[in-house]
C-alpha cells in the first residue's frame, strides 16, 4: 500500500466522507500518524471545495489541532466549505471517530504552477550524504508502505538501550523518498511535514511526543525524486518543544514549511 492508495475517500454526502486509518501508516502504539491524518483532511478539504466550483486543488496553508489520538480503522472526515474565491478556497475539515472529534484543520486552497521558481528570496538545503551513504531508523523507515526516510549519519538518531538519542544539536536531516522516486504531490507533502521522528529525541530521551498544533505551508508543487528534510527543534520548556521542519525538492526549492507545538515529560532526577 502506497500514500495514494491509502488515502481514498469515500463520499458520503453533504461534505463527508469515509476514510480508512491503515497500520501501515501509524506510530509506535498502533495510532495513526499526525501528517497521514492530515494529507487526509487536506485531501477531502480538496474535494469538497471542488464540489462547489473551486479550481483550487492545492492546500497552500493548514492549521490543525490535534484533540486526541484516534485508533487505526475506519474515521469520518466532515467538511465546511468557507468560501470559495478566485485566488484562493478557505475550508475547515475535522476527522473524528466514534462521533468524536480527533483533529481538526483549516485549509486555504490555491492553485500552484509546476516547474515554478521563486520571485524573490533564497533558502538553500541544508547538505546531506549521498541517498546511498545514508540509513533507516526504526519506525521512521517504512518501505511497506512505498515510503522511505533515510538519515544523514551525522544527523541521524540512534537506538540504545535507554531509546533513541542523537548528537544533542536538536536537528535531523534526512532524505524522503517514494517507489520509484516518484514526484510528492501537495496534498501528500501534508504527511511529509510530519514523517519524521521527533527531533527532541536528539536532545533528551523522552517517551511519546505528541504534536498539539501544526501549522504548514506548501510553497511549491515538487519535481520528481526525493525530497530533503531538514527537522529541528530550537527551545524546550515546561513540557513543551517547537519543531520546525523544512523540506526542498530535487531542484533544490523550497517546497514545505511547517511548525509545530508539542508536548513533552522531561526525566526527572
């Protein structure tokens, strides 16, 4: 099962739809993972805007809340559809399970241009080894489901016998890949924003790390190959880490800015 097998919709009228969680897109504990829960409000937000004449396929910006952490299996996705405008579609999205919402998102819709370069401004990828130099970790490396992360070894997590640690900068970088190298296309740039592992997991060895609040932007429509993805967080504090991830396509152009609030339990003693 690849990303765009897993994410089809099942429309069920009036701005919903069905949407399956699958295993082979979870996290540690069997829950599904913040960006594929996304890509898959990103995707029905897509659709419905649609629906009523929008030629917006694109979600240009996302702010999600994340509620709580649904179980793998069949969810509800519901949609609002804001306004539907000539530049850009603004569309609210939740994902709920058994009647109770799980995340919730707002999207505004546009339509990018591929093989498009910036009008002014320059962000250059961070350097990473050779894709053939560089290696899986754990969870992160998931080619059962046609995707594939491979690290930096210089920004790379390591399992030992207390968890994942790394060399303490709090940045990972890593290259993303799919079957085939194959372009991303925007919507799935949504699950990009939030594949990689924990970048706290660099600085302090904690248990899970759940996201709060992500905030994404999709700059660019990727040029097929794999994509590099620099991950960092630069401040924790009272239980609580940003985590900011960039990622550039194999033209080296920035494609997606996210942020993130999460939370954290810091070891005491």
């Amino acid at each position: 099962m690849d990303l765009a097998q897993a994410t089809p919709l099942t429309p069920l009228g009036e701005g919903r739809f069905g949407v399956e969680l699958p295993e082979e897109f979870s996290i540690g504990g069997g829950k599904p993972n913040g960006g594929f829960m996304l890509a898959c409000l990103g995707k029905a937000a897509v659709a419905a805007a649609a629906e009523q004449g929008a030629e917006h396929p694109h979600p240009i910006s996302t702010g999600a809340s994340y509620l709580w952490s649904p179980d793998l299996g069949p969810a509800e996705i519901e949609t609002d559809v804001q306004r539907v405008g000539r530049t850009a579609s603004q569309v609210t999205a939740r994902l709920a399970q058994a009647g109770r919402v799980a995340v919730s998102a707002r999207f505004t819709l546009g339509a990018l241009t591929e093989g498009s370069a910036p009008f002014w401004g320059e962000n250059p990828p961070p350097p990473l080894a050779p894709i053939d130099e560089c290696i899986g970790f754990g969870m992160a490396n998931r080619p059962a489901n046609g995707t594939q992360l491979l690290f930096d070894p210089d920004h790379a997590l390591q399992i030992g016998p207390d968890g994942p640690s790394g060399n303490g900068s709090g940045e990972l970088r890593a290259w993303f890949r799919l079957d085939g190298d194959r372009a991303v296309t925007p919507v799935e740039l949504l699950f990009v924003s939030d594949a990689m592992p924990p970048a706290t997991f660099s600085v302090v060895q904690t248990g899970w790390v759940p996201t709060l609040d992500l905030t994404t932007y999709v700059r660019a429509v990727p040029a097929p190959g794999p994509l590099r993805i620099r991950f960092r967080t630069t401040i924790i504090h009272d239980g609580f880490a940003d985590e900011i991830c960039e990622v550039w396509d194999s033209e080296d152009r920035l494609v997606v800015q996210a942020t993130q609030i999460c939370a954290l339990r810091l070891p005491t003693g």
